[in-house]
C-alpha cells in the first residue's frame, strides 16, 4: 500500500525495487528523490518495452542525474534497447552470456508445417505419441486457456498458466505439474520465464516464438 511505501522510504533505503509506474507514482508525489542515485538497473528490459514501458522508463531516467552507472539486462537485444541504450549510456560495454539462439547440444529439434484450420489435430497427434511431461507455449492468455480446455476434452490432463491469473492460483498449477497431477502444460512465454520442472521431456511451440 501507498501509505506503507512512504514509510519505507522515509528511513532512507540504499537499495529501491520498484515497478515503473509506481516509481513515477513516488517521484510525483515527492516521496521518492532519484537525482543523486548512483546506480540505475532496468531488469527484463526486452519485456519492460514489450508491454510499451519505454515511456515510463524514459520519465524515470529524465530524473536522474548523468553521472549514473546504468545497467541494463535482457534475454534479447531487439533495435528499441539498441536505441534506448544509445541514448542514455556512456560508451556501453556489452557483456553476452550464452547464447539466444543456439540450442542446447542435448536438445532434438523438429518442425512441423500444417495449414492453420490443421494444428490442433497435429497437436492431439504429437501429444499420443509421446510418453512424458509437455509444456506447450502459446501467444495469448485467452489462448491458453482455450487450448487447455480443449485438450482436457479429448482426454488429456491438462492446466494453463498465464500472466492474468493470481500468483497463488499460478504456484498451484506449477506446484501440481511438479508432482506430475497432470500431463500437459499450457502457456504463455512470460508466465513461464524461469521454470526449472526436471521431468518435461517435450516442449511444443504452437504459435510460432516472436524471438529466437
């Protein structure tokens, strides 16, 4: 809550977390002073400009001072950090680990090309002839539902998680294909960032990934 936010940074924390618009909620208010913080670090920063926080984040940014260390982390490089970082950072040094489309040697590949109206039925196919835990990504949260109510109706146990369901209502969902109550997980990419579920032996992508 706000009121309990204020307090906290009336004792003058080193450290500040915080979501961009709530950020800005502080700096309006006053509760919030970022011109002399030495360091700014934008987490997920793909994601954050996925969802059209580049704005915000600008806002924040035109309130701090120059003489800043700013670092930024994210899975992809698409062109709008290229242009933010750009704009912001002093001769940037780019650290890369890993990387963003090179599969894992242990990993085997496979593609399928079907006509849209056909997908679902090569869906159903995939899913009988393999033994093993599966998670499958979609694009959309109303698609994951839709698919996983679908696939519970041919007769495959089946759950979604996606980013419009409560943290706890998600933990469970997690928690119940961890201990292998159902077969198949249905979701989007964002709600499923960080996974670690040992025993999915498939990984389906039945909308097409936007990156690599």
């Amino acid at each position: 809550s706000m009121p309990k936010q204020q307090q906290q940074l009336r004792m003058r924390p080193r450290i500040i977390v915080g979501t961009p618009g709530r950020v800005i909620d502080h700096l309006q208010r006053g509760s919030l002073m970022l011109h002399d913080a030495n360091y700014l670090v934008l987490d997920e920063t793909d994601r954050m400009l996925d969802m059209g926080f580049g704005i915000q984040i600008e806002k924040i940014i035109d309130q701090m001072s120059d003489k800043r260390q700013t670092l930024m982390f994210s899975a992809t490089m698409p062109a709008q950090i290229v242009k933010l970082s750009a704009r912001y950072l002093d001769k940037p040094e780019r650290v890369t680990v890993g990387s963003t489309s090179t599969p894992a040697k242990n990993i085997k590949q496979s593609q399928i090309q079907v006509a849209d109206a056909d997908k679902h039925g090569a869906l159903i196919e995939q899913l009988d002839s393999r033994q093993g835990s599966i998670i499958v990504f979609v694009k959309t949260k109303f698609g994951a539902d839709r698919l996983a109510t679908k696939l519970h109706k041919a007769g495959h146990e089946a759950d979604a998680i996606h980013g419009d369901l409560q943290q706890r209502r998600r933990d469970r969902v997690i928690q119940a294909f961890r201990d292998k109550q159902f077969r198949v997980l249905v979701a989007t990419d964002v709600a499923a960032r960080g996974l670690d579920i040992p025993h999915i032996e498939h990984v389906i992508n039945y909308d097409l990934p936007q990156v690599p």
